[in-house]
C-alpha cells in the first residue's frame, strides 16, 4: 500500500524545480523523495487547490499560484492510497475524484462500518466479510480483479501508508523552508490539512 499523488503540471511552471512526471501519473509519497520531486509534489497539491476566480488573487504569479491552497477551508490533494498484490499482480489505482485527504476514510473498512469506496472511473471499494478485506479494482466492471487480505494485515498496511506520507510531510516542511522561506510555515500547514496529518507532527524553523 503506497500513497500515491495525482500529478498535473501547469504549462511552462518555473516558480520552483520540478520533476518530470508523467501527465496524470502518480507520484508515490514517501521519505526518499529528491527535492525536485518533493517540488513536483507541492506543485501537484497547489496546482489542485488553484481554482479561487476571487478578486483578490494576488498579482504576484507566486503568491496568486500559492492563493487557493492558502486561504481554502476544504483542500483537495487528487490521488489516494495504490493497492498491489504482489504475488498476483493485481493493482487497485485511486479513482477520479478521490484524494489523499481521505485516506482516512480506509480506517472504516477495519473499524467503522465495513465498506469505503475510492473514486469512480475505476471505481475502487473495500469491503470487509468476516475477518476479511476484499478490495475491488472497479466495481463498475464486469469480472473486476480482486485483493484479498486479512483485517490485521490491512491495518498494518494503513500504519505504514500513514508513515509514508508524515515521512513526505517532514520532507515537504524542510522544502518549504529552502524554496518558500517567506511562506514555509503556511505552505506547511496547508499541505498537512490536505493530506489529514498534523503539521505538529513535524517541524519547521525558517
């Protein structure tokens, strides 16, 4: 299980260096990312919060690219957490509309109600049937590959997804200090509410 991030890059971005990425491929999150794909990653998670028309954009092209991910109430990181299974090759990818601020919402599938679905186009679900998780790559397909899994695994595999992205968090927050030293602390925080982590969990000093 691996947080994964849906990249989109802005034409000719140049406000920090970047990674090359695939249009729409997934940027896996971690604590071995090199600075430029950490910087690919901040990029992904503003260039998804972009989207305020509101007259008051600034007119700086940094701080007008950074504006909706600092001043929205609900932000949005497209991506989720990628299931393989390595001896059958199967792989659940997030679905269209899924982001990583609801990774938490696999924790209902071992401790809620049983069943969270991931997006559509696929439509990625987890449901639990007794002591096991079957995970469905698209439930909208007829004869979808399957994951099967027992709870306790699943939920190791979500305490290692959760260390993954506060591991890419604590690497985010050293970015911030070295390419936004003026912003560091706001783009920090911003990015722990769109992944669901406290920004406490690590620490920044611009």
């Amino acid at each position: 299980m691996q947080p994964v991030l849906e990249v989109c890059a802005p034409e000719a971005f140049d406000l920090w260096p970047v990674a090359e990425v695939e249009p729409y491929g997934f940027l896996p999150l971690g604590g071995a990312l090199a600075p430029a794909e950490v910087g690919a990653a901040v990029m992904a998670i503003a260039a998804c919060n972009d989207i305020d028309p509101g007259d008051d954009r600034p007119a700086d092209p940094l701080e007008s690219f950074l504006h909706g991910l600092l001043t929205m109430d609900s932000l949005f990181a497209s991506g989720g957490l990628q299931v393989t299974d390595t001896v059958t090759d199967v792989t659940l990818v997030p679905g269209c509309c899924n982001g990583l601020e609801e990774w938490r919402d696999w924790l209902e599938v071992v401790d809620g109600d049983g069943w969270a679905g991931f997006g559509h186009d696929p439509s990625q679900i987890a449901e639990r049937i007794g002591d096991t998780v079957r995970l469905t790559a698209d439930a909208e397909a007829d004869e979808s590959p399957l994951i099967e899994l027992p709870v306790g695994e699943l939920r190791q595999l979500l305490e290692g997804a959760e260390r993954d992205l506060t591991d890419f968090l604590r690497l985010a927050a050293a970015w911030t200090v070295r390419y936004l030293p003026d912003r560091a602390l706001e783009v920090s925080g911003a990015l722990a509410r769109s992944l669901d982590l406290s920004i406490s969990m690590v620490c920044v000093n611009p």
